[in-house]
C-alpha cells in the first residue's frame, strides 16, 4: 500500500467511526425525534405544511422533540407519512398526516402513546403491542428483502454519513485499496447477471467491457435519469431517497471502465433529485471520493449533474447524449454506439440509475448472494411503480418473476371492484395487454414478449373497464407525436396520422379503411431512426390484436362502451326532479343547459362533455350512448395539436 | 471593444463559469430562465456568444425543449397532467372545462398573457391523480367543477392565488 492509500484508508477507517456514532444516535435519540418525508409524493402531498405545524406546535410547547428528515418507503397512497424514533430505538410510522395532527403527534412522540393511533401505519424498528410492522403491510407482500432500497426510511436521505454507516462507499473502497482490477469488477457484474435497468435489459458487464477496450483513452460515463415513462417513477426512488448508491455505483463503473468524467442527466419534472445528487457530489468529492487520487488510489473521476429541459426522447440514449453535448436532443441512428462515439464524440457508457446503483452491492455482497433472488433468466430485484385504478398507489422492489396477480392484489386489487381491462407496462413504447392474460404475466420481460410487449422500465398501470381503448389510443399517439423529436418522417409523420386517426374515430368518424391505414402506418414507424419511433406503434397495434371488437366498435357499430369518446356519449338530464340541476346548470361551462316549461335540457352541440354537471347533480344528470349523428362541439373535442417540430 | 447594454452585462454575468464545449448549453438556458423567467432573442445571442455556438443553434436548442419559454411567463402557468393514471381519472373532460372557460387551447396563451395551459409530463405522484401545477404549485384531485371554479375566479381577474383559495374552498364545501 503506498502512503497515499494507507492514510486514505486511515480516513476512511475515521469517517467510518464517525458515522456509525452518528447514526447509531440517530437511531437512538437522546429525545423523541419526528422526521417528515421529504420527497416529491409526500411534499406534493403536504409534507412542507405538516413540517411547519410540527414545528410550530412543538415550538409553542417548548417540547423535548427534535424534527428530521427521511423519505417515503412506498406506501403513497398513505401520504404524507412522518415517523417517530424513540430513544429505545422504536420507529413508527405515521401516515395520512395533515398539518391538524401535529399536537397528537407531538403527544405521542413525548410519552402520551396511542395519542396518533388513527394515522399509526406501522412500525419501522424495534416493536409496539398492538402496532404491526410496516413491511408486514400486504403491499409489500411480494418483497423479499429490500436491497436497493434498504436505506428508504432509515436514515437521512441528505445524510452522507448515514450512507457511510449503513455499509456505503465501502464496496468502492475494497475495491481500490485491494487493487481489484478492473476486468474482476467487470466479471462480477456478469456473474451477477446484472442487466441495463432501462428497459432493454443489455448485459452490463458486457457493455462495460466494450467501454474499456475502446481505443481513445478519454471515455465517459453517462447515466440515464431522464426517467419519463408515464407511470414510472422508480428512479426518482434513488435519486431522491439513496443518491449516494448513485454516486458509488458510477465511481465502480468509472473503476471498471477507465472513464474520468460522468454526466448524470436528470429529467426536468425531478428538481428535488437534481438538488439531491448534487448535494451528494459535493459531500462526496470533499470526502475524497470523486476528485483526483480517489481513496488514494491513482484514479480520477468526477461527476456532473445535467438538468434535463423537458423531453421526453432524451431518455433514448443518443438523444441524451446530444443533449448533453450542447444541443437539441436529436436521437440518431445507430451504430456508432456510445461505446465508439458518445458524447464529444468520444467512447461512452450509458446506464439507467438503478444499473449503476446495483454495482455497489453486488460488490459488496458477490454475485453469488445477488443471484439468489429472482429467476434463471433474470437475477436480482428491481423497483417497480403501481398506479392506475388501484386501491394502493406506490413502489416496491420486488424479485424479478413475480406473478402478475399477485402484484394486483398485493396493491389491493381494482379500486372500488372495478373489473381489470388491461395491464400498460413500462410506458407509451411498451404495451397495452388485456385483463385476460393476466394470470400469464409476471415480471420479467419474457412473458411479455410472445404478446408484443415488454416490461419496460418498472411503471405498470393497471386499467380499469371504465377506461377506452381507442381514447387509450389516442392519448398515447398525442403523447407520442408531441414527443418525436421531428427528425425522422417516419416518426413525425406517422404518429401525427395515428393520432388523427384515433381522433376521428373517438369523434364517431371512423372508416372502414383505418384499420389497414393503421397497420400500414405501423410498419413505416418501424423504420425510424431510434426506439422512438420504432416502438410508436405498438400499443396501437396491441389494440387492434386484443381490443378488436371493441375498435371496431367504434368504426363500426358507432357506440363506446366506455362512453368516454366524445362523438359517441352525451349528458343528458334524467331526473328533473334532482335539486342541485340549478347548480349543474350554473357550473356549466359552456352554457349548454338551458331550461324551459318541460324543465332542463342539455344542448349536445354546445356541450364539450367535461362532466362538471354530473359531479354537481349526480342524481339528475347521467352520461349515456349517443344516437348516431348527435352533435359534439369539434373545436372543443380535445387539447392542442401540439408537436414538437418546430 | 463593443458597447454592451446593461442587459447584456447582466446576462454575460449570469453565465459566468459556462465555457464552449463542456456541455453547458443546457445550464446556460436554465440559468437564463431562472433570472428572466423567458429566454429572450437577446439571450440566445449572448448565450450564443459565451459558449461559441451560433445563435441560430442556441435558438434551436431552446425552441426543442418543453420548459424553456421565448416569451415572458403569464400571471398564471397551469400545467396540466397529461400521464396516464390522470387520464384514466378523466382529465381530458378537466382539460376541456379549463380551456373553455380560460377561452384558449393547450400551449396558446390568452392575448393578455394572462394564463397559459401547458402540458405537464408524469413525475410519479399518481396517487394526487388528476392533478396539475399551478405555477408550479401542485393541485391535487382535482374534479371538472373544481376546476371551473378555480379558471372562473382567474376569468373574473383573481390572481393565481385568490383562484388557488377558491379552489381550496370548493375542495372544503364538498362541491362548489
């Protein structure tokens, strides 16, 4: 060991000290301590008004309580959830919490226990007669042992030495001061079987391979968190909860690699998760972690935060490789790969968070111990996000193969009883199966794949029947064509035509000749540039192969059976005798119900189906199947065309 | 040496730090936008000038990206969810009730500058689902006649924040 390295390893031994007091305190306050959760689902949800009544209150009562930090454990429908440590060690875990709780709270926390019991979840640590424990919550069912997201709830998200207590920044340190070089770090990551978290599942170690035998010795490191998947929000669960894992995980890839310097492009809805890594560089690099002779070790590296913009298409890896390197974030076509000619032009590596946030671990751990959990075919855990018509909004890291099913009924099945429709996996390029093949999937991509879909990147909506195909469609083709950076024709042009022609089919205009004009659009797509545009059609043509009846439907028969295509619903007013119709009339926002001698009427070509006067009059007021050739006000049918090619 | 409005000097000062060929660009736009709320013409040059690009390219570049304005902001920016756990919860029928009582379509503000609709891209809080950010601030569950009344109390010349109460109110009384 050279002197550099034997005294770096003496600081590293001191930080190490330091930080388990530090921790242990912190899991044994010397008094009560409340931390709220502060990341982008609790705050949305009224994290920061809870805080200032907390505070408030415990400041009027110059209570013996401090307040901290923490981040939510996946539960969000339960937001925003707070959580007291005692000086015994117990953790409990508090949720919904409005800012009127703060006394209960404040009570609890100081000794009047049961004082919360209407908010109390579950306990975090240590136990309490009575309470269960927060992971024994049926939604977390499925776990089998939280890896990536051990820290979440735990210990301060902003806290490095939280990080370093808890095991962080040990893996790295191994590595260097052992000299394990880099084609064994490589090994480890294909022995762990570890795969590209993005959604395209590409052997890490195999990509980093191709990084470290480039010829030009100035290469980069990229990581993909322009996370825009509607529906998936797993990688905003690091950044924001554990964003040290983040930073140690690209320090072992740079190791792995030879590459200097790392770009973390972070997608612009994420502000909190910019702040958050940022703030972890910085308390890494004055460790010694990132910066020159890292752990005394002759290694440089250091890392940057991007701010993403607003662009969906920067999250396909050429498209953030241009928007890195000063421009528009045009994807382009493929080969070169990054690995030849990245950013600058230069070999690069590009990874999803939660790929380089898996490093760490399976160095610290073996890929022995990685492999235990998931299948065969795909080892380890992944985060998974829930939403849609759920009971049970929120994430979990689950082991890859777990069945479809159970998944549904661990997020406690469709809210209010809704019968399933379709499973959306892995966002608007990914897929739109029906309700039917549930009891076939699980997640992993390969039950997926026979069905003309994919897992995707970790977001699964489940779909309720109140819910269309064709407006399904149509919102997605939207989303789609605004998001197409407009290079290829194909892509531009094709989905603006898909989107089209889902409008015209949603306004009771659908021709027989669409589906063909469909499917035809469908193979042009497929010769975009990038996934993009290769990938735009596959919900549509998952439609048109499961949901066939009820497209042609709409061609067709001229009705929707969910009745939320515009051309083929109207209100009408069905109880005259309802009370609040004066009130529905009022809130009407297009003057489209007037009333006479015989009592209310609503004028269908006036009116633009927001549904305000059924929310107000509920009894009096009822959607129903439109007669063929009802009028619906055109100009008013939808949002914007939108696009971005300008 | 070239005269320099004090504008100009503010910007340059702005970029301080920012160098051609080191992936700047996006920093550039940011900061710009964060101090002017709008990247103006007069930006886009000096930015142009700083990082040695062409202002055209600076302008291409600012044009491509959702969050980047060339025009100053309205009183009031309503970014409505366009994810898909808020349509399923019906936000295009919300969508629809904003633009006609606000009289203005998706991504077009009204003459005035008054209010804007813009979309707004999925962060993973579908729990709050339908919701939007009213000047950044999130508006959760929203209903169509909650929405109505909030657009009406912007209509009638409330400020985002008096339009925000009313809406707060409706969510209080039940219904408006």
């Amino acid at each position: 060991m050279t002197t550099e390295a034997s005294s770096a390893a003496d600081s590293f031994a001191e930080l190490r000290a330091r930080s388990e007091a530090d921790w242990e305190s912190w899991q044994r306050p010397i008094r009560p301590r409340i931390d709220i959760a502060l990341d982008t689902s609790s705050i949305s949800a009224g994290a920061g008004p809870v805080r200032d009544a907390i505070e408030r209150e415990s400041r009027a009562r110059t209570a013996a309580v401090d307040l901290g930090r923490m981040v939510g454990v996946g539960l969000q429908w339960l937001n925003p959830v707070v959580a007291i440590t005692w000086p015994d060690g117990t953790r409990v875990l508090y949720g919904p919490v409005k800012p009127e709780h703060a006394g209960a709270l404040l009570d609890e926390a100081t000794g009047r226990v049961g004082a919360a019991a209407a908010i109390t979840i579950g306990t975090l640590a240590g136990s309490r007669p009575g309470v269960p424990r927060v992971f024994d919550h049926p939604f977390f069912s499925n776990e089998v042992g939280r890896r990536l997201l051990a820290r979440i709830g735990y210990t301060d998200p902003e806290s490095l030495e939280h990080y370093v207590a808890t095991g962080g920044y040990s893996a790295v340190q191994r590595m260097l001061t052992r000299h394990q070089g880099p084609e064994a770090i490589r090994q480890a990551m294909l022995d762990a079987g570890l795969t590209g978290r993005g959604g395209a599942y590409f052997p890490a170690g195999t990509k980093w391979t191709f990084l470290a035998t480039a010829a030009n010795p100035e290469r980069y490191l990229v990581c993909n968190a322009d996370e825009g998947d509607p529906g998936a929000w797993v990688n905003r669960i690091i950044l924001e909860g554990d964003p040290h894992l983040l930073v140690e995980g690209m320090i072992i890839a740079a190791a792995a690699t030879g590459a200097r310097h790392g770009f973390i492009y972070i997608r612009a809805e994420y502000p909190l998760a910019q702040a958050r890594v940022k703030q972890a560089i910085e308390q890494a690099t004055a460790a010694g972690f990132l910066g020159t002779g890292v752990f005394g070790s002759e290694m440089d590296i250091t890392l940057e935060v991007i701010r993403g913009a607003g662009a969906y298409v920067c999250g396909e890896e050429t498209g953030l490789i241009s928007s890195v390197q000063d421009g528009r974030g045009m994807p382009r076509v493929k080969p070169p790969f990054p690995a030849a000619a990245g950013v600058f032009m230069k070999p690069t590596n590009v990874n999803n968070v939660e790929t380089y946030s898996t490093a760490p671990l399976i160095l610290r751990n073996g890929s022995e111990w990685y492999r235990q959990v998931g299948t065969e075919r795909n080892s380890g855990t992944k985060i998974f996000s829930f939403s849609g018509d759920i009971e049970r909004i929120g994430f979990t890291e689950l082991p890859w193969g777990v069945p479809l099913p159970s998944v549904l009924e661990a997020c406690g099945g469709m809210s209010g009883g809704m019968p399933l429709k379709a499973i959306q996996a892995g966002g608007p390029l990914a897929g739109y199966l029906p309700a039917r093949l549930l009891s076939e999937l699980t997640l992993e991509r390969e039950t997926f794949v026979p069905h003309g879909a994919l897992v995707g990147s970790g977001g699964i909506v489940f779909i309720g029947t109140d819910t269309c195909s064709v407006d399904i469609n149509a919102t997605f083709a939207d989303f789609l064509e605004d998001e197409s950076c407009g290079r290829c024709t194909t892509c531009h042009g094709g989905n603006q035509r898909m989107t089209e022609i889902f409008r015209r089919i949603q306004l009771a205009g659908g021709r027989r000749e669409d589906r063909h004009n469909l499917e035809l659009v469908g193979n042009t797509l497929q010769y975009s540039n990038c996934v993009h545009g290769q990938a735009s059609p596959t919900i549509m043509r998952n439609t048109l192969r499961f949901f066939s009846d009820e497209y042609e439907a709409h061609v067709h028969n001229g009705t929707c059976e969910a009745l939320r295509c515009t051309g083929f619903s109207r209100y009408r007013v069905v109880d005259q005798t309802d009370p609040r119709l004066p009130r529905a009339q009022a809130i009407c926002p297009t003057e489209a119900i007037t009333e006479d001698a015989e009592g209310y009427r609503i004028l269908d070509e006036r009116c633009i189906r927001c549904g305000a006067c059924e929310e107000l009059a509920p009894r009096g007021i009822a959607l129903e199947a439109a007669p063929a050739g009802t009028p619906v006000p055109r100009e008013r049918a939808y949002g914007s065309p939108g696009g971005r090619q300008r | 040496m070239p005269l320099e409005t004090e504008a100009t000097a503010q910007i340059r000062a702005l970029l301080d730090g920012l160098k051609p060929n080191d992936a700047d660009l996006l920093e550039a736009l940011h900061r710009v936008q964060h101090r002017y709320g709008y990247v103006s013409a007069e930006a886009m040059r000096v930015v142009g000038e700083q990082l040695g690009l062409a202002t055209a390219h600076v302008y291409g570049a600012t044009t491509y990206y959702a969050d980047f304005r060339t025009t100053p902001p309205p009183q009031t920016l309503i970014a409505w969810c366009a994810g898909a756990a808020c349509r399923l919860k019906r936000s295009d029928g919300i969508l629809r009730a904003l633009e006609a009582v606000l009289d203005i379509r998706l991504g077009e503000p009204d003459p005035q500058h008054r209010y804007e609709i813009t979309r707004g891209q999925c962060n993973g809080t579908c729990e709050l689902a339908p919701m939007a950010w009213v000047n950044e601030r999130v508006v959760a569950r929203i209903t169509p006649a909650r929405a109505i009344t909030f657009a009406r109390a912007l209509a009638a010349g409330a400020s985002t924040e008096e339009a925000l109460t009313a809406f707060e109110h409706s969510l209080e009384g039940g219904n408006p």
